[in-house]
C-alpha cells in the first residue's frame, strides 16, 4: 500500500521532521501517538496548561504564571500523573515559553512507576537543552524535576517523555522537535556551567552526543551515573573544572577520548569508576590538580602516559588501583604532593626509574603503602627521590608490601635520611 | 517574593509542624526532609525555598491558628509555636544559624543559600580505607 494513497489509513509512519504522513496529507506529530500500541510511560508537557493543577489531587487549576504545579497530568494515556503534595517543594508555571520551572533547592514531583518499570527512552526538554536518553528505570518513586530536589540539567520542564520500550531514532528526533517547537531550548550549546546536571540520575544507561562545547564548569556533572557503560565523546574543549565529573560511574568500562586539554582541575573526576578497565590518552597538559582523580579506579590494569607536566597535587590519586601492575613514566616536574599516591596498589610491582627525578616537595606519606614493588622499583624510587635533592619542607616517604630494597636502595635511604627525610620501608632499613 | 528558608537539624520536628500551620496539609510535614546543606561549621541544615505571598511575613509572624483542616488535631500546635519562635526574616541574606529558622529573601535560590552561608553536603571520604564511601 502507498503511504500517499487516498485510502491509507497507516498512522506509524514518522519522518525526522516530526511530521506524520496520515491519508497523504501531512499531520503534526503528536508524542501522545508513541503510546498508541498502549505502551507503558508518561508524557508531560508545560505547555498544555489543562493539565496543570496546582494541588496534588489535581484539583485548582494552574491559571497564570508563579502558579505553583502540584499536578502535573500525563497525557500517554497511563494515568502516570506526577504530583507533589508538599506545597514548598512545588515547581513554579511560567510562561515564554510555558515551563515548569525548579529552583534545585527541593523542587520535584513524583511520579509512581508501575510494577516492571520502565526501560527506554526518555525525551527530556528543558530551558536550556533538549536531549533523549536511554533509560531504565524501577518500579516505585521517581522524580520528575530535580533528582532529590537538586540535580537537574537546566532550570524548567518543558516536556518530558519516557516510554517504556525505546524509540527509535527518528521518533526521539520528532519529540525533541515537537518539544523545541513548544519553546525548550533545542540544544545545550550555550551552556557554560554544567555543575551537577546528571548528578545522580541513576537511571540513565546511555547519554546522548549533545554539544557541550561551551561549557567550562564540569564539577560532579555525571557524578554517580552509575548505569552508565560508555560516555559520548562530548566536546569538552572549553572545560576548565572536571572536578568529581564522572566520580562514582561505576558502570564504565571504557571512556572516550575527550579533548581536556583545557582543564585545571581534575579532582575526583574519575573517583571510583570501578569498571573502567582502561585510560585514554587524554590531554591533561593543564591539569594542576590531580587529588584522586583515579582514586578506587580497581578494574585499572595500566595507566597511559598522560601529560601531568603542570600537575602540583597527586595526593590520593591512583589509591587503591589494585589491578594496576605497571606505571609509566610520567612528568612529575610540578609535583609537590604524592600523600597515599599509590596507596594499596596491591598489584603495582613495576615503578620506572627516574619518576621524581624533578618533583617540588618531598611529601610521599603513605604513597606506596601496601604495594607490591620489586626491589628494581623501590630501588627506582629512592634514588629518584635523591636525584632530586630535596632536602627541604615535608620529607618523608613510606613503603610496606613488595621487595625490600636492595644495597643500591638503602644507600639512597641514607642519603634521604642525611638530608632530613623519614623514610620507612619494607625490610625495615 | 520568594523565600529560601534553612531550617537545621534540631528545629526540623518542629519547622514542620509550622510548615502545616502555613501551608495547606499534612503533606506539609514533609516540607523538610533532606540534611543537604551544611554551613561552614559542619551544622546540618534542610532548606526549602518557595514563593510566598507579602502577607506571607505578617501571617507567619502573627499568633499560630489551628488551621481548618486539621480536624484531627494532626499539627503540635507547641512544636509550631517554638519553630515560629525561632523564626528569623530577613529581606536580605543573612548567616543561617544552627538554633534559627532563617527565612530570606531572594529571587534565586542557591545564590540565596550561597549568601547565607550554606553548601550542599558532599560526602566523600578521604581516609585511606580503599573501601570507597561515596554517597
């Protein structure tokens, strides 16, 4: 049968233009139709003020702007209303464009997930990006707003859509249009800050390549993603902060070689990403601060060798990486802190010579406690730490696990102890 | 106007007993939940922020009524009348304190909790247990 037939009656048919072709004549798409075979999900659209009330039991209409939302009426034809019955945590309508706008302080509605949950696709449009996700989502609780009140990419609903079974490509691209068209922002372009907007969204199991090229501040962005296998390779040129970024993505095994050659800091950006088996060669060349960046990185089994020429703090950084058996030689030219560095690496036998040849400062307390270091290695890093002559400021080095130090070593721990440092280490020399 | 109130640890029970006073319902006793912000000293606090009415101040400060719909006696009108007590306005950010129900006022937020002094809570440990407790 011909699409543009006279006598067709075939309604599925949905272009990326977000039109649908019914009787051969062009339609407006409606996302309402995604739920038409009776799929299980919710649509939410500020736009269609009928649907607002301001109090839980869908009663007193929303009428006019900073009306609160109490009720926000889902029009999949599932009844999954969401509702907020405490009146301070209830997000404000506004208009131009109509939203439903969160002050991530307590703002959120609840919606109750039927028994099976959803796993899909959620279209979420708000003041300032308009992306789809993959989703999966538990039966029970689920905030529709600010995870926990607080997190949330951007400032307002505009609409959002999860359907539990995935859309396909052209039908998330005709929601996110049909959102766009009803006033969200289409894309996250013009976002500098990005600080905490997935924060904890759990549910998420893949993220879309939305443009992030503006963005400079990163911090805990995507901390606690923990559904998350894989990452985009977003454009993070411009990002300065990738401070807890990633921290507690627990569920990434491999992770994409962004461009960071613009960030600073590094702190706890991939913090107990216990998955990631691997590290690409990103571009840390400005990086200053590394303090666990890596810190329960336990699937680790090697390190690439990243540019941490400007790094200062290392302190905590690979703590508790305990599959890494080897580290590269990497630039610790800047570096004045190694506290607990490398601290319960229990597999790290292999340190290269030469690492802490030009290091600043001398504070290795706890860095290679509980390692695995042969006698080369520890040998390596005492007469590294010689060559480098500090003798000044905090001085003082630990080691327990591995191979004692041969002679070579234990002449370099004199040396060290000459020069006013407290080194401890296995043997007990 | 909108208001950005901390409540801290010690005066919840009774914040949100004040909160049903004001506010329309039981549900109103979920007003605050979450220890999520903390100041400089480490003091808890739970914040809501909400927009609120110019007679808003004068009715919050005036004598507490039983409000219609509690019929079943549900508020501790005592547990209100300590939180109202405790109860500080302010037309400009001021230091929430961990003994004071400080209400202030101010159109965004976070920039207002920011001036008061409060940060969102980040629980990370950092000793070397390499156990890690994320939260």
């Amino acid at each position: 049968m011909a699409i543009d037939s006279p006598f067709d009656t075939f309604t599925g048919i949905i272009s990326p233009f977000g039109q649908r072709r019914v009787g051969g004549g062009a339609v407006p798409f409606s996302p309402a139709s995604l739920f038409a075979g009776g799929q299980e999900g919710l649509l939410l659209g500020a736009f269609d003020i009928d649907t607002l009330f301001q109090v839980s039991d869908g009663t007193t209409p929303v009428t006019v702007a900073t009306d609160p939302i109490g009720y926000f009426g889902d029009k999949s034809g599932n009844d999954n209303h969401a509702t907020q019955a405490t009146a301070a945590a209830r997000p404000i309508y506004q208009t131009g464009p109509a939203r439903a706008t969160l002050n991530k302080v307590d703002d959120r509605l609840l919606v109750t997930v039927p028994t099976g949950g959803f796993e899909g696709t959620m279209v979420l449009a708000t003041d300032q990006g308009t992306a789809s996700y993959g989703v999966a989502i538990p039966a029970g609780p689920y905030d529709i707003g600010g995870r926990g009140g607080r997190h949330f990419p951007g400032n307002a609903i505009v609409g959002q859509l999860i359907r539990d079974g995935a859309l396909s490509e052209g039908e998330a691209a005709a929601t996110e249009a049909d959102f766009v068209e009803k006033g969200a922002t289409a894309s996250y372009g013009a976002v500098t800050n990005f600080s905490r907007f997935w924060r904890d969204w759990t549910e998420i199991t893949s993220f879309p390549l939305i443009d992030t090229s503006a963005g400079t501040n990163f911090i805990r962005a995507w901390r606690g993603c923990t559904s998350l296998t894989s990452f985009p390779l977003l454009d993070t040129s411009a990002g300065t902060n990738f401070n807890q970024a990633w921290l507690g993505c627990t569920s990434l095994t491999s992770f994409p070689l962004i461009d960071t050659s613009a960030g600073i800091s590094f702190f706890r950006a991939w913090r107990g990403c216990t998955s990631l088996t691997s590290f690409p060669l990103i571009d840390t060349s400005a990086g200053t601060n590394f303090r666990s960046a890596w810190r329960g990185c336990t699937s680790l089994t090697s390190f690439p060798l990243i540019d941490t020429s400007a790094g200062t703090s290392f302190r905590s950084a690979w703590l508790g990486c305990t599959s890494l058996t080897s580290f590269p030689l990497i630039d610790t030219s800047a570096g004045t802190n190694f506290f607990e560095a490398w601290y319960g690496c229990t597999s790290l036998t292999t340190i290269p010579a030469g690492l802490f040849d030009n290091i600043q400062g001398g504070d290795f307390t706890e860095a290679f406690t509980n390692t695995d270091l042969t006698q080369t290695s520890i040998d390596n890093v005492l007469v590294s730490l010689v060559t480098s002559g500090i003798a000044t400021g905090t001085r003082v080095f630990n080691q327990s696990g591995g191979s004692a130090p041969s002679s070579t070593g234990e002449a370099a721990i004199d040396t060290l102890r000459s020069r006013g440092w407290t080194v401890t280490v296995t043997g007990g020399y | 106007m909108r208001l950005t109130i901390a409540c801290p640890d010690a005066l919840r029970d009774d914040a949100n007993q004040l909160a049903m006073v004001l506010g329309y319902g039981p549900s109103d006793a979920e007003t605050y939940v979450a220890l999520n912000w903390q100041d400089v000293d480490g003091n808890l606090y739970a914040c809501a922020s909400l927009p609120v009415s110019d007679a808003f101040t004068t009715t919050a400060q005036s004598g507490l009524q039983r409000p219609a719909w509690d019929t079943d006696n549900i508020i501790d009108m005592d547990a209100a009348r300590r939180a109202q007590a405790a109860l500080v306005f302010s037309l400009t950010p001021v230091t929430a304190m961990p003994d004071k129900l400080t209400a202030c006022v101010g159109d965004d937020a976070l920039a207002t909790l920011a001036a008061m002094g409060l940060t969102q809570v980040e629980v990370v440990t950092e000793g070397n247990d390499v156990n890690l407790v994320i939260s």
